[in-house]
C-alpha cells in the first residue's frame, strides 16, 4: 500500500509541470496528465493519425493481420503487437501492453469502455462509419491528447493545401463511385462515408448523391446501372467476389464507367479501412491518375 | 450404463475445477497453474489484473450461463417429454435476439446497457405468445412445441429482415447474437446469478413431480399431481432461465440440448439428481467453449455460441448412434 502511495506521489509530482490536456470525446470529457508514449489503438483511421505525427502505437486491433495497414502507413512507425480483432479486441493482451493510453472507436467499442477505462485512460472517438469531416476532427483531438496540437494543426493544414491542390487538378463534372465487393456482395459508398466525402472534398460529383442518410449502401447490379458512375472504382475483398458476377451479365457494359473503360479495381484497405489523412491523399493521386 | 451417482458427480466436480483452471491459466497471455492460485490470493501478481478483471468473471458468467441453459433444457424436455425440445425450440432465444435486433435499428443511441433487459423482455414478451397463443394445448405436449417452432422461425424471419435491410447498423447487436462471453465483467453478474439461485432451488422443489410426469399424464394425475399447473410452471421456470442466460451471453446453442441428454444416459430419469448434475455439465461445456474460443487462434476471439456446436455435436451424434433407447 505504501508502495502505491509513493508511486503515486512520485507520479503526481513529475508529471505536475506537464499540462493537462482536455478534449471532448464521444462519451464526455476526456482529461489526461501526461504525454502518452504507450498508446494502444483499436481502429485503423488512428493509426493513420498516430502515423501522421510520427508516433508508434505498441499494439494495433488489426484483425490479426499488419498488412492489413497500408505500406505508406506501416512505414511510417514501427511495428506493433497484434491486440486482435477490432470487433473483439483481445483485452488480455491490451493490459499486458501496459499501455497509458487506449484510443477506441465509438461504434465498435463503447460495450468494453469500462473495461478499457481499467487498463488506461481511453479516448473514445468517431472510427467506423466516420465521414471525412468525423475523421479530421478526430485527428485534431489526437493532436491535443498527445500534446501536439500546434504540430497537428499544421499537418492538417498542409494536408488542406495538398487537397486544394488536387481538387484544382482533377476538376472533372463526372460521376464518381466508388464500392467495396465481398463475396457476400457489393457496398456503395455514399458521400457519408469516408471515400465518398474524399470525393467530395476533391470536389467530385458522387453518383448517388441522394444517399444522405447512410454511409454504405447494399447494391444489385441494377441499381448500380441505374447510379451509372461515369467512374467506378471498386475494392475487392478477395480475389473471387460479387462483382464478378456482375461483370458476367449484359449489364455490365451499360454503366458509361465500364463503356468508356474508366473502371477502376482498387485496394480496398486503402480506399475503406485505413481512413486518415495520409491514405486521402493517395486516394486522391489514384483519382488524379485515373481521370482522363 | 448407469453410474453409481456419487462417482459421477464427483466426475463431473473434477472435470468443472480442471477447465476453471485451465480456463484461467489459458489464453492469449498463458499463466502457469500455481501462477493462477497466486494471482487469485495476492494483488502483487503480476497476473493479477488479467485474471481479477477478465478471466474471472467471465469463467463465472460461462458457468452460470450453462447451468441456466442447461437446467432450462433438461425441463423443457421432462415437461413436453420430447428429446428434441429445447429453450431454443421454443422461440426464447430468437424473441431475445429479435428485441435486441429491433433496439439497435430503431434506437441505434440506445445505452449499451439496455441489451440485457431488452433481450429478457424479448425472451419473456416470445414466452407469453407462446403461452397465448397455445394455451389450449397445454396438455397436448407436441403440438404446444410445434407453436414454439413456428414462433421461432417467424421471428427469425423478422431478424433476417431487419439484418439484411439495415446491414451495418447493428454491429454490437450481431456480436451478441452468436453468443460471446468477450468483454462480459463483473457487472454482468448479477444478470444472471440471482436467477439462477432462485430458479434452480424452484427446480428442485418440482424434481419429484417431475418423475411423476415422465410415468406419463394419466399415471401422474392419478398419482394426484396437478398435471397441467406442474406443465406451466416448468415452463415459466425453464423459459426464464434461457432468457436470463441469452440476455447475458447472447444465444449460445446446443447447451440446453446436449447436457439432459447426457446426464440422463448417466444417472436415468430421476429428476433430483438429473438437475445438479445437468447444471453442472452444462457449465462444463460453455466454459470449455469460452476456452477455446480464446485459445484457438489468438489474439482473435472467436465466439463462444460456434464452438458449443463444435464440441457438444459429435459428442451428441455419438450418443445417439451408442444408445438407441430413446
């Protein structure tokens, strides 16, 4: 007991200089003395974020898999310990990391909160099914909680000029679209999720803009047909998946995107699980490169 | 081969305490067996943490979860005399799932800590259809289950429905439906715990009207048991039981099927021992379940609801193929 007192004293007085920095987060106020240096994170757009600033997360919920973050990413930080999926972190192994701090998705995550509050302080934050403009905002509060605000802040506006930049580029009045296809079957990806606000933000017309309401949207083929992308780009989950099919049927060759031959298959761990800065702008030079 | 009953409730003790601890020593961080004896007596350990906060309650909560499934299996097969009925035959755990389906779409800001009693109120709203809608055929045991089955499938047909129109809006309702004992703490206890100490007790009381029963309605009511009111009020238990269970744990299958059948090969049909006996069997399967669920690829979890099938199936077909008197 006295152990801990003392420890907890020593703690008290070392960190006292350091300030206290505060952010909302999804579940309130989010308050931490120190500068985290062991930071466990569950969900890839943090990674993204961590990376940006050049920290190393120790443990990473990347489903049991590292190349599941993209090159660009992973080469930017050291490696991690695998702490499981991210629907079911291994907590176990997310308290033996000792972390001191834990940055969780909201959606996914709010069931084990308390859970991770016991292992360390937890910021609690938009991950899945964010829009571009959730993920922004996320990395700014990261950049307060790891006390680099100025440094982030910076970032993010660099990352803004990067995008002007493109979105002069680009400039194109087409339609965009892009979908993910899994054997279970393809998602459109509406202007509410990630790629579609990179989209956006590049100033690209979507090819479902009446999709305000739901990040992802189930399709049959014919109501992609009836989207008709004059651009479609689609991440594949495998290497046989749902749209194959499509491509078997007469349909097909009626969206203008298939026609003109500016169909796209591009890496889907790219374009939907690795949401951040650093992926949005290589998206946007896949864009760049793509348009005709 | 009927068993000296002694030898095997000492069996079935030795067999529980060997998983518990093999359940808390195993995982994605191993722990030596005496390391877990430490870790439970002393706070210094360094496997204190993992084992107070994790393995713990979640030994506690697959254990009680499977005596409840269990013991709710073993009187609903006495009660409507059929070897294939169980709490899930009945439609209590898809009327649990499809409540819980039905608040995350339509309240998708719903506190997490609504799932459990959403999911009793699921359980117990598909027991009182049930006992509506059946209500005259009580006596009629087959058929009472034939109304559970199409309740059942109608509400898995709701659940598909609300699934497939509003596929990703319902992530932590789809790790509850296959039954997973990830992330369950100590606040989960007392989900369960208090019903399983006044329903089992309850159980135990009606054990000897049970055997009654199993001589068949007339011999039992001539025997001067109230046959109808002994029906419904094993069902009343036995359903709440499975609800109380699926509100924590989500729909763990199988348990309620499997562990009457084989405590029954051991011990016969004599209800007092058959309960106990059952419960403990139970708890056995889902926490070996919830073992290997941690330990099969780490540091993925699977859920614990695939790998009851897994285990208790063979076991199952073996018993049916060995023992062909039922």
């Amino acid at each position: 007991m006295f152990k801990l007192i003392a420890t907890c004293l020593f703690a008290l007085l070392s960190f006292n200089l350091s300030a206290q920095n505060k952010v909302q987060d999804e579940m309130g106020e989010f308050s931490i003395q120190t500068t985290p240096k062991r930071i466990v994170v569950l969900e890839f757009s943090f990674v993204d974020a961590l990376a940006s600033l050049g920290v190393s997360p120790v443990g990473v919920a990347d489903d049991g898999d590292a190349n599941r973050v993209i090159p660009a990413i992973k080469s930017k930080i050291s490696p991690w310990t695998s702490v499981g999926g991210r629907s079911t972190p291994n907590l176990e192994i997310i308290s033996s990391l000792k972390p001191d701090m834990i940055i969780a998705d909201m959606e996914r995550h709010a069931t084990i909160y308390e859970d991770l509050k016991k292992i360390a302080p937890t910021l609690i934050l938009k991950s899945r099914g964010e829009s571009y403009k959730d993920n922004l905002a996320a990395v700014a509060k990261i950049g307060i909680v790891l006390d680099q605000d100025v440094k982030m802040q910076q970032l993010i506006a660099e990352h803004n000029q990067r995008m002007d930049a493109f979105a002069k580029k680009i400039n194109s009045d087409k339609k965009f679209l892009f979908a993910v296809s899994s054997t279970r079957g393809v998602t459109m990806h509406s202007p509410k999720a990630y790629a579609g606000g990179v989209m956006e933000r590049l100033g690209l017309r979507s090819a479902i803009p009446e999709e305000t309401e739901k990040a992802y949207v189930r399709t049959t083929l014919e109501r992609l047909v009836k989207a008709n992308p004059d651009y479609l780009l689609v991440g594949e989950y495998g290497d046989q998946t749902a749209v194959d099919d499509f491509k078997k049927s007469p349909l097909w060759n009626m969206i203008s995107s298939v026609k003109n031959k500016t169909y796209l298959e591009t890496n889907p761990k790219l374009w939907s699980l690795n949401r951040g800065m650093i992926a949005a702008e290589i998206m946007a030079q896949e864009l760049e490169s793509v348009i005709k | 081969m009927r068993v000296r009953p002694a030898f095997v409730f000492i069996s079935l003790i030795v067999l529980l305490l060997c998983f518990s601890v093999w359940h808390i020593g195993a995982g994605a961080i191993d722990i030596a067996p005496l390391d877990v004896f430490k870790a439970l007596h002393s706070s210094d350990s360094e496997h204190n943490f993992i084992v107070n906060n994790f393995r713990l309650p979640r030994l506690l909560i697959s254990g009680l979860v499977g005596a409840a499934l269990a013991i709710s299996g073993l009187l609903i097969q006495g009660v409507i005399r059929n070897p294939l009925a169980s709490p899930d035959v009945l439609g209590v755990t898809s009327g649990a799932s499809l409540a819980v389906i039905t608040l995350a779409v339509f309240w998708p800001n719903a506190p997490i800590s609504y799932i459990p009693p959403a999911a009793l109120l699921g359980g117990f709203g598909a027991t009182a259809l049930l006992l509506f809608l059946a209500r005259h055929l009580l006596q009629r045991p087959a058929a009472f289950a034939l109304v559970g089955i199409a309740l059942a499938a109608t509400f898995g047909a709701a659940i598909d429905y609300l699934l497939t129109v509003n596929p990703l809006e319902i992530n932590t309702a789809m790790l509850w439906l296959t039954g997973s004992v990830w992330g369950r703490n100590w606040n989960h206890l007392p989900l369960i715990a208090p019903w399983l100490a006044v329903l089992m007790p309850l159980a135990m009381l009606l054990a000897y009207r049970l055997d009654l029963l199993a001589l068949g309605d007339d011999t039992a009511t001539s025997l001067g048991t109230g046959v109808k009111k002994l029906r419904l009020l094993c069902i009343v238990v036995a359903i709440s039981l499975a609800s109380a269970a699926v509100s924590v744990c989500g729909s763990i299958g199988f348990v309620g099927l499997v562990s009457p059948h084989l405590v029954r090969s051991l011990l016969g049909h004599r209800h007092l021992l058959l309960i106990p006996a059952t419960a403990l069997t139970g708890a056995i399967l889902v926490i070996s379940a919830d073992l290997f669920a941690r330990i099969l690829m780490p540091p993925i979890e699977l859920p614990a609801g695939i790998l009851t099938a897994f285990i208790g199936a063979p076991y199952f077909i073996f018993l049916l193929c060995r023992y062909k008197n039922w």
